[in-house]
C-alpha cells in the first residue's frame, strides 16, 4: 500500500470464515518459518490485519464506504 493518504488504525471486531483465518495464519508462519529452536516467531494477529487492510485498499473501500447503497 503505497499512498499519500493518511492512515489510522482501527480495533474491530469482524466475521470471517474459519477458512480464511486458518489459510492467514498458516501462510504467515510458512513465510516466517521456524527460529532455530523449530518455533515460528510471527504475530498471525498483526499479518491478519495486514492482509485485510491490503484487500480493503486494493478493492478501494473508500468508495464502497461512499456509497449508501452499502448501509
């Protein structure tokens, strides 16, 4: 996300099937791998939020959030 807008972060609660969160975290620790211990040092809650903060400005949700159509 390269954009001169400004940002803020935001504590939500959302739905998201168990699929999607299981496919996050395991994608997130495959891209962190395992430390020398053999543990995956990598905050699935944080890769999470990035994903779907990727998606939303991918899919320009400021516009989908325009549109009241969509309340």
């Amino acid at each position: 996300m390269n954009d001169d807008r400004e940002m803020i972060t935001v504590q939500v609660n959302l739905d998201i099937t168990v699929e999607a969160l299981q496919t996050v975290v395991a994608n997130a620790k495959e891209a962190a791998g395992k430390d020398e211990r053999g543990v995956y040092r990598v905050d699935t809650a944080d890769c999470l939020g990035k994903v779907i903060s990727q998606f939303l400005y991918d899919r320009d949700f400021d516009a989908f959030a325009r549109d009241m159509k969509n309340y």
